[in-house]
C-alpha cells in the first residue's frame, strides 16, 4: 500500500473542503432536500433561449478562436466591453488593467498566490466568504479577523488590529471586503465607511481586495446603484483590486470574470494566470461577450433584481411567521443571503442535523468567521430555491428549532482570537 499522505506538501495537507460544496453535494444527491445552502442562482432565471440561439451562431461560423486557445487576459472584445461595463460603476479604466479569470474564484486564488507568503497576515471581515478564506488560508496565510457592525467594516477595530500586529512586527498585505450585499451577511457597506476604508488604506500603507460579484442585484425601493458605488472608483492612488463575475447575472457554468488591478499587477496576474489554466474557456468568454453584446445582460439584470427581491421578501415572510422574536436578521437589500442569528445558547451547525432530517440544509454560519466564533449563526441562500420550497423550508427550519430549543443545551464553545 502507497502512503500518499507522505507525498503531500504541507499545503496540500492543510487543504479543506469547502463547507458550502459539502453541503451542495448533499443537496444533489437528494432532490427533495430543500436547500438553502450554496449561493446558486436561479435556474428558471437563466436566459436559456438567448444562450441557445448565441451558441448555435458561434459555432455555425467555425471561427477558430471560438474554439482554440486564446490570450490569458482575455477575449480583445470581451475585455474592451469589461472597461465600458466598469465605467457604468464609475471605475475608469483601460485593458492594461483588467484580465479576464476562470471565475472570480480563480481571481482569489491568483492573488493569494501573488500576495501571500506563508505565514503573512491578511485581513479579512468577520464574517467572511468561505471561498476567499479557503484561497488565502491554501498559501498558508495567517488571517486576522474585523468585526463589522450595520455600516461595515469596524474602522476602530481595525486600526486596533492593525496597530497590534504593527507591535508585533506584522504588516498585513491587505484587507479583502465584499462591500455589496456580502456574502454571508447580505449587508451593504455604507458609502462613508468605504471612504473611511480607502482614508484607513492610504494612511496604513496597505492594498484593499475589493470584491463585487453581486453589486447590479440590488432591489428596487430597498437600495440604489449609487450606494453600491465600488470603493475602486475612488481609488486615485491604485491601492484596491477589484473583482467581479458574471456568475450571478448571467450563469456560473460560464466561469467568467475579471480583476481590476493596478498595471503592475495586473502583468503579474497575468503571468500567474498562464501556470493555472493558460486561458480562461474561449467559448465560454465569447458566449458572455455575444451575451452582452446583443443586450441580453442589460435586458436581464433587472428582471433578476425583481426575482431575488421576490424570493427574499417569500423567505422573510416565513422566518417572521416562524420565528419572529426568536431569531434576528436584517432585511438584505440586494443579493442572494439572509444572516440569521439564533439565540447564542443554540449552535447552527446541531440545529442543520435536525435540519438535515426532515430535509433542509443551511450553511452554519461558523464557516464563515476565521476567529471560530459565530456558531449560532446561519446564512440562508434565498436564490435558488422556488417560492414555495422556501416557505416549506423556513417550515422545516422552524419545527428543527421548536425541537432544538426544548433541548438542555451544553454550553457552545466559542474560540476567540
Ligand atoms: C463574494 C464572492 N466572491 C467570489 C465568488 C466566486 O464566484 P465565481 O463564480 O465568479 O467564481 C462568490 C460566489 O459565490 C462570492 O459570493
């Protein structure tokens, strides 16, 4: 028998499911779970005629780019669209500065490789997406964790933070933030504290990760484009990277999306990119270019702004109806998440095995807080489950905790930092 476990490098050890994937591969293997779990989009929401008629065309013109190898940063057109689609955020750029990544994902994992060493700090809030925890903590970062209240990032907290490591001889290479509808909270950073974060940045010395793959979903009546204006545009000095995907607007099978960086950066992007893929999909970057050529992303994204204000007020309509005076979230204003916290005697991640059994799942919110607090909390995806699946979920969800309230509890252990 091979021990492979001895062949691993001490990263390749290290490395974790993410909590999220598990749940959604519970989720596939049983289609009567209601699933609550994976921020997936809407499939009934996918504009399927459009991506039908687009592909048929791309591939009646046997254009060889459309199938062969193209350059790593990107589709020349694609990446011209991109610095138009960004100007309309208010970020002025060129294609010096922007790559196209096989999903914004990929864009995390490139940075992480850029910017981090072993060992090195990065900052990020807490909480924070799992996935991005997941890229910095595979180049064996150190993460430190902000706490964030209504308007966002905790600006005192940070400066404390960042005064600690300072004492400590520690610099953290940045601080990553999801300032549009977060994942997992759902909440929109107020516009004074992203200036009060790029004031923090310039001060500090310090390089910001912006990212934004849910910024165009904002409901109508609830919020405004321009308060979900991306710290990038105010960015004179070049200190932010940004990133934002077309996962949630038009599809995630596609795997596109883009970072703007400062120029030299982006080159290295660029060059760290070749060693993971060469080039994202040319067939999927044409499908995305055609798609917002001929209007389907502009005619889109406000039907789904109308869908996802939907889901979500189905889904807050049921927790009030089940656990109004029991459970606390704020109403999100845009994107796919609800952040519910339970009382703090109950641990979300017992309560999902209650869930689990009468066929709902959830991510416990713990997997998203680097310091290992957070257990009595819950994000919910509002996004892709139907209407009604979600009201027979939030059932579900409210009968597990009915049972788990009854329950003597054990007292929860919260590691702090
Ligand atoms: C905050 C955030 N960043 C990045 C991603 C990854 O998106 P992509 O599909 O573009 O890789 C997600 C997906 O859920 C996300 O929520």
């Amino acid at each position: 028998m091979i021990n492979y476990e001895s062949y691993l490098s001490v990263s390749g050890t290290r490395m974790q499911q993410s909590p999220i994937r598990q749940m959604g591969t519970v989720a596939a293997q049983n289609p009567d779970i209601i699933s609550f779990a994976p921020g997936y989009p809407a499939p009934e929401a996918f504009a399927w005629d459009d991506y039908r008629e687009i592909a048929t065309s791309l591939l009646a013109g046997r254009q060889g780019g459309v199938l062969q190898y193209g350059p790593t940063r990107g589709h020349k057109p694609l990446l011209e669209f991109l610095v138009s689609l960004v100007g309309t955020r208010g970020i002025r750029t060129s294609t010096d500065d922007i790559i196209v990544t096989t999903g914004s994902q990929q864009g995390l994992d490139v940075i992480a490789r850029l910017l981090l060493d072993p060992g090195d700090v990065a900052l990020v809030e807490l909480p924070s997406y799992a996935g991005a925890i997941t890229a910095f903590r595979n180049v064996r970062a150190d993460l430190v964790g902000v706490r964030q209240d209504r308007a966002g990032v905790d600006l005192d907290h940070l400066d404390s933070l960042t005064d600690r490591l300072a004492r400590e001889g520690r610099r953290p290479k940045f601080l990553y933030v999801v300032p549009n509808f977060q994942n997992p909270t759902g909440q929109l950073m107020s516009l004074a504290r992203r200036a009060a974060l790029l004031e923090w940045a310039e001060r500090r010395d310090m390089l910001l990760v912006e990212d934004d793959p849910y910024g165009a979903l904002y409901f109508e009546g609830a919020a405004t484009p321009a308060e979900t204006r991306p710290i990038k545009a105010d960015d004179a000095s070049g200190r932010v990277l940004y990133l934002s995907s077309f996962s949630k607007t038009l599809a995630p099978a596609f795997r596109v999306a883009w970072v703007v960086a400062p120029t030299a950066l982006a080159s290295r992007i660029e060059t760290a990119k070749q060693a993971l893929d060469l080039c994202t999909g040319s067939f999927d970057q044409h499908m995305v270019y055609e798609a917002c050529r001929r209007g389907v992303l502009d005619r889109h994204v406000p039907v789904l702004r109308a869908h996802y204000q939907h889901k979500c007020g189905v889904m807050e309509r049921a927790l009030r109806d089940r656990l109004q005076g029991q459970a606390h979230w704020m109403p999100p204003r845009g994107g796919f998440f609800l952040w519910v916290e339970l009382p703090e005697h109950i641990d979300a991640g017992r309560m999902l095995e209650r869930c689990l059994r009468r066929g709902v799942i959830y991510v416990a919110g713990r997997a998203f807080f680097v310091d290992g607090s957070g257990a009595h909390t819950v994000r919910l995806a509002f996004s892709a489950a139907s209407a009604d699946r979600i009201v027979e979920g939030i059932n579900r969800m409210g009968e597990a905790f009915s049972e788990e309230s009854a329950q003597p509890q054990a007292p929860v252990a919260v590691h702090q930092e």
